[in-house]
C-alpha cells in the first residue's frame, strides 16, 4: 500500500495510456509495425491501447 499521502486515493496509471500518450508517438512507427516488434496481433495492440 502506497505510504506517500500524496499518492492516496489514486489510480494506477493503465499501461495502454502509457504506450498511446508516451511511447506510440515517440517511435513514429504504425501500430501494425509496434505490434510486430512486441510479437502481438494489432487487435491486442488496440485493446491495450484502449485500455481493455
């Protein structure tokens, strides 16, 4: 459990918003190409990014 009073009461930032915000615009790769590299199907990939 989180002992940092600031972080009380917050959520866990998704991994999806991770990639989408940070990470996808960065490498200015196509997501068909990201999922390549990770050795996942592009649904996968879309449901991750839209945090399913």
């Amino acid at each position: 459990m989180a002992t940092n009073p600031l972080l009380l009461g917050l959520a866990p930032t998704h991994p999806g918003e991770i990639l989408r915000e940070d990470l996808l615009p960065a490498t200015g790769l196509t997501k068909t190409e990201i999922a390549q590299k990770l050795g996942v199907s592009r649904q996968t990939l879309h449901d991750l990014i839209a945090e399913r």
